[in-house]
C-alpha cells in the first residue's frame, strides 16, 4: 500500500478555485471523430503517456476519457479545511522514493519541488500483544534484491515453489525484526494479508524495487521519503493541464478486431481512434469487454492479481503540529484485540523544510487503518482520533478536518496495489513487461504490470513512457505506409491533360481553327500529387522523324506542341525535305515543292554529281515509267521515284529469301506494339537484309 496509497496528507499550495482548466471539458468540445490517440484512464500512467506522446508529436489528436470528474486515479486528493483555509489534500499515493527517478524528473519538469519528509521526535508504538517469531537470516530477500526482473520472470529455477508459498509462511522462517518488516510492508505497502498472497510478490517488489523489504519501507514513509509541495494532487493536476479530457466517461468496451479501435463507454458514447492505450488497474479489466478476448494466461493474470485488503485510508488536518512540540515524530503504531479498530498506523506529511519552521505550514497526518467490519464514518471518525491520542498521551488532541477512503470498496480501483495469489500460473508473469499489447493497436499500461517499480508512482511514469514510445513508433510506421495510399483529391484547378509533346494540340479538340476549350479536370489517382497542378509549359522539340537527327548547322523553326492553333498551317522547310506525313496524327498539309531526295532504297548511295528531276509526292499526275529502270517503286506512295544510276551489283529480278520474308512478317506482328525507333530500326534491319540477298542473286 505504500507506493500508490502511501501516505496523502500533503497540502496543496492552491485552492479549489484554481483547478486547471483542463478539468472540465464537455463532449460538445470535441470535435474529431477519429483521434490518433485515445487514452483510458487519467491516472498517472494514463496522463504519462497522454502527455508524451502530445509534447513528441503535436500535431497528433489524443483524447483522454476518465470514468471520475477528476484526474489522478489512485493518487487521490480531496478538499479539507486546514490553517490556511480551504485546501486540495492528498487521501492516496504521496510518498516519492529517492530512487524513483523517472517521477522525479517528471516532477522536475512540471516545476513541482520536493522535500524530504520530517522525522521531528520519537516514534509511538502501542500494541496489546506481541508474537514470537523463529531465528533465520534474510539472505533471500537480498539475493531478489540484486536479481535483473527480467531474468525472474523468465527463470523457472529461480522462480521455484514460491508461486506456492504464501508470505505468512515465508515470514515464519525469518528472525523476529526482518519478519516484522515483511509483515509490515504487507499491511502499509500492499493492505494485503499475508495468508492470501504469494511469495513471489515480494520477491518481484525486492528485483523491481532493487531493495529488501527494510529497504523499501524506508523509502516509503519510514523516514527516508520525499514530497512534493501541494501534493501529489498538485503533481497530476498539473500533468492534465493541456490533454483534452473528457471526464464521467467509463469506458465498458474497447475492440481491437476493428480499424479504427473502437470505445464505448456506459452512458452510450462510441469514440474511434487509431492507437488505444488502457491505463487502469489490472483488477478493474474485467469491467470491460475486451475485443478480441485476451489469450488464456492473461486472463489467469487478471483472475489472480488484485487488492485483497479492505483498510481506510484517513487524513487529519490540524491547526499546529502538536506531536513535535511533545517531541513526537507522528509515527504511530496501535493495535488491539477487542475492535473494530484491530490496527492503525500515522505519518507525519507536514510539508516542511525542517522541524523548527514547520509550523508554519498546514499540518497533518495521514494514515492506514483495519476495522473488523464496517462502521458510519462518524464512528471511524472518533476511533482514528481516540487511537493516536491514547497512543500520544495527549489530553487534547482535535483534528480540524478529517477526510477517508476504502479503495477496496471504489469499483474504479478495487484496491491499492495489486497482490500475486498463490498458484498463480508462471506463464502469466510474463506479462509483467510495462505493457501488453491486446491484438494490434489496443495496449493495457499501468504500474501494476511495470518490469521497474512495480505497483508504485515510479512504475506508473515508467508504463506510461514506455507504452507512449511504442505508440508513437506504431503512428511514425503507419504514416509511413500510408505516403502512397490512394486517398482521392478533388481539385478545382482546371487541368490541361496534355500526356506527350509529341501530340500536337489540334489532337486534344482543336481543329479547323476552332477555340481552345478547357475542361475542369477532377485529379483523383493518387494523394501523392499536389491538389493545385499549374499549366504545364511549351517547348520546342525537334523529332527525329522530320529527318534532323544530323548536326545540321541550319536554323529550323521552332514546332510548339501544346499550342494554340495557328491562323494557316505552317511551312515546312527543312534542309533534307522530308515532310512528315506518315501518320493521320499531324494535321494536314496543304501540297508543297521539293527539293530532290536522294535515298539509299533508290540505288543511290554512292555521291554523284547528276541531278534528278524534282518530283511532287502523292501527285497522281506524276507518271512512271517502269521499264525505264526495270525497278517498280512501289513501297511508299510517300518516297518518290527515283532513276538509279548505279544497278551493276544488283539483281532485280531475284526475289527475296525466306529469312528476308520471315524477318518482315516478324517485324509487321510486332509493329502494333514498337516504338517509333523500334519499329524504324527494325526495318532498316530489314532492307539492309534485302539489298544483301538482291546483291547475291
């Protein structure tokens, strides 16, 4: 009980009116139908990860939902009437180990100081009986103590029988003070009987805690304790202002089979959110419906691993602190036989930098006390106050204010710190690993499961952190993935869809003069693309099909695609005079001189001096004369004909060979799926092929 319910009577340095603003958040504030993040439970490791995660990545939504109208789960605080008027006062976990680092450093960021807790005088005990122990050693507990947890959870040779041996049995072998300390933890650290509880829960505190039992209650209120100013109340407070928190949201359902995660909670409300993170108390999982249903040995977890004590937990306020100025340090110890009170136990929470100003703060005490059965809270009242007086000897001994709590009746908590039962399964303590992950996106954290500190406000922080880095690793990969998801994008841009320079702009519905019409075109194929595309630009190509593919020091006018239409066709005048005819693609052109063309095909290849006559292309008054030459021309109605002088090598009558013939029918199936230089180069392999047969015939 003593790391999360350990002692609470700290005063808050502010009065209830200056509750964060973060306190009180309606659901008509929230807008976001799916978030990011959405963290259950606004306990310390909840507002840890929520708060991570927010400060890392700011730009992410994250939602916090708290079944209370407060934050700080198990760190409970309550307003009381002190010396100094009304205050926020601790009623839960308070008491900061020196080795709780992560909390330190949280606290350290939230500018919250702290100050070691006062011993000022003696302690009192008062106990009616006294019980005989055995002699033995405690080297078992120092042996836990310097074990890694990791290596205890995953020993089965370390582990043993101590999953079946309870802690009464185990204390029966120690000596008289190192069983009174295990006997003593039991009942401030873990308000748990020691019959009900495994043995290898206080082995799993001694390796979490790296301590022995001495060790740990005294980092727990037995004198070397810290504390914050204002309470841990004033800790958590401030750790909310900020998150976006929806309060008297109790979550009944959470499933993880779907995408987005869903979240129900009991007054009807559903929320979606990318990444879940639960962050309360193992015992209260079975408050809700977890989908899918978590495999078999965390179920035993659940089933196995809770409170089991039923103390109140009070707080008293008074006007000074009388029990120093009797040279008392606060520090009681009261048992009785005949009840209903059977067991107290005080500390001294004053905040204070040493007993001689100490009174000039508010002062309490806070404390731990067992009942036989239930009594009105009058009753309870009167018993805490006539038990530290009885114990003080003080005559007079009036508490302003006094405020308590049983967390093993509150279903939100149902209990402290949760205790290990015996025979509880060994496959089930692997789960004691700061975090479990239910399917994919949904992740049980909390201080109850921490591999550091475990049950304490250290081991809360330290779940809390680590749970938030998985999930922001899990956001950082997802987003990642989904760069090239095809999310449609509608743009209002108007788009000219112009796919090749090569596509003069009378193709794209502009012909005989007409007007460029644009259309508004609606960009949808990927979210990669920006949403505004501008106009894409002209340039000037010249392509290898006009015949330019030469160094040819002659300017030529520059063809711009993606034009508009120009009032009369262009002239074409190239230095090697071959017009550009051969596909209905390029826009007609009107009838032009030429100049002469001298081709390889024609014979022609060797230089001569002679001049042949110029001929019109495609002019059907243009007559051949066939026997001239002997070769009739009849290719391409677009090469024109020319007389060869040079026919000695050349065997005009032969006819092709068969791999001439078969290399063209392979070059015509293929023409439907070639390029343009594909297709060229093919045939030029071609005549090549040809004019080598008529050259051997």
């Amino acid at each position: 009980m003593f790391r999360w319910c350990l002692l609470i009577l700290c005063v808050s340095a502010q009065t209830p009116s200056q509750q964060p603003a973060s306190a009180n958040i309606s659901s008509s504030n929230i807008q976001q139908s799916i978030y990011d993040v959405i963290v259950v439970g606004a306990g310390l490791t909840g507002l840890t990860a929520a708060r991570n995660i927010q400060q890392s990545r700011p730009g992410l939504s994250v939602l916090v939902l708290e079944a209370r109208g407060q934050v700080g789960g198990r760190v409970r605080y309550a307003t009381m009437q002190t010396r100094n008027g009304v205050e926020f006062v601790d009623t839960g976990s308070q008491f900061i180990s020196p080795t709780d680092t992560e909390l330190l450093a949280l606290i350290q960021q939230l500018n919250v100081r702290t100050t070691q807790q006062l011993t000022c005088g003696n302690n009192t005990v008062f106990q009616q009986t006294r019980r005989k122990k055995r002699q033995s050693s405690v080297q078992m507990q120092q042996q836990w103590s310097t074990t890694l947890f990791a290596d205890l959870i995953n020993s089965p040779e370390l582990i043993g029988n101590l999953t079946n041996t309870s802690i009464s049995q185990m204390s029966q072998q120690l000596d008289p003070a190192d069983s009174d300390s295990v006997n003593r933890l039991m009942q401030t650290f873990f308000d748990a009987p020691g019959e009900q509880v495994s043995e290898i829960q206080l082995a799993l505190t001694c390796a979490s805690q790296n301590a022995t039992a001495v060790e740990i209650l005294r980092r727990f209120g037995h004198g070397q304790s810290l504390l914050a100013q204002g309470g841990m109340n004033e800790v958590v407070r401030r750790l909310a202002d900020g998150l976006l928190i929806e309060y008297s949201q109790r979550v009944v359902s959470v499933n993880d089979a779907t995408f987005p995660a869903t979240i129900q909670t009991s007054n009807g409300r559903r929320f979606s959110a990318r990444q879940v993170i639960v962050a309360v108390p193992i015992p209260t999982l079975e408050n809700i419906d977890l989908v899918p249903t978590p495999e078999a040995p965390f179920q035993q977890l659940i089933q196995n691993y809770g409170p089991t004590g039923h103390a109140y937990y009070f707080t008293m306020s008074f006007q000074r602190p009388t029990w120093r100025l009797n040279g008392r340090s606060g520090k009681v110890i009261y048992t009785s036989t005949s009840g209903p009170l059977v067991w107290l136990t005080t500390f001294d929470t004053t905040f204070a930098q040493s007993c001689d100003n100490s009174t000039s703060a508010s002062s309490f005490l806070w404390g731990i006390a067992h009942f036989t059965y239930d009594v009105p809270f009058e009753t309870r009242k009167r018993l805490y106050t006539q038990a530290i007086m009885y114990s003080l000897r003080f005559a007079d001994f009036s508490p302003l204010d006094v405020s308590d709590s049983n967390f093993a009746n509150d279903d939100l908590a149902k209990g402290t710190i949760p205790t290990l039962r015996l025979n509880i399964p060994m496959e089930s303590l692997k789960y004691l690993n700061d975090f479990h992950t239910l399917y994919q996106n949904v992740h049980i954290a909390t201080a109850d499961i921490a591999s550091n500190s475990l049950g304490t406000m250290n081991g809360a922080v330290h779940s809390g952190t680590s749970v938030s880095n998985y999930v922001l690793q899990m956001l950082a990969a997802a987003d990642d993935q989904n760069i090239l998801r095809d999310t449609p994008i509608e743009s209002t841009t108007p788009y000219v869809y112009s796919t090749s320079s090569h596509y003069p702009p009378g193709i794209l519905g502009v012909r005989n003069n007409e007007p460029s019409t644009r259309s508004s075109f609606q960009y949808e194929t990927s979210s990669q693309y920006p949403v505004t595309v501008e106009t894409p630009t002209t340039t000037t190509i010249r392509h290898f099909s006009f015949g330019n593919l030469d160094n040819s020091t002659n300017e030529e006018p520059a063809v711009l695609y993606d034009s508009a239409p120009q009032e009369a066709p262009p002239t074409l005048n190239y230095s090697t005079t071959f017009a550009y005819s051969t596909s209905s693609v390029m826009p007609p052109v009107e009838p032009i001189e030429t100049t002469t063309l001298r081709h390889f095909s024609n014979g022609n290849l060797e230089n001569t001096t002679a001049q042949s006559p110029a001929v019109q292309r495609d002019d059907p008054a243009v007559v051949v004369n066939q026997q001239q030459n002997g070769y009739v021309y009849s290719t391409s109605t677009h090469y024109p004909i020319q007389l060869s002088s040079n026919r000695n090598s050349v065997n005009f009558r032969a006819t092709p060979s068969p791999e001439v013939v078969q290399q063209l029918q392979q070059v015509s199936e293929n023409a439907s799926n070639s390029t343009s230089l594909q297709l060229a180069s093919s045939l030029t392999q071609l005549v090549q092929s040809l004019l080598t047969t008529l050259r051997l015939q």
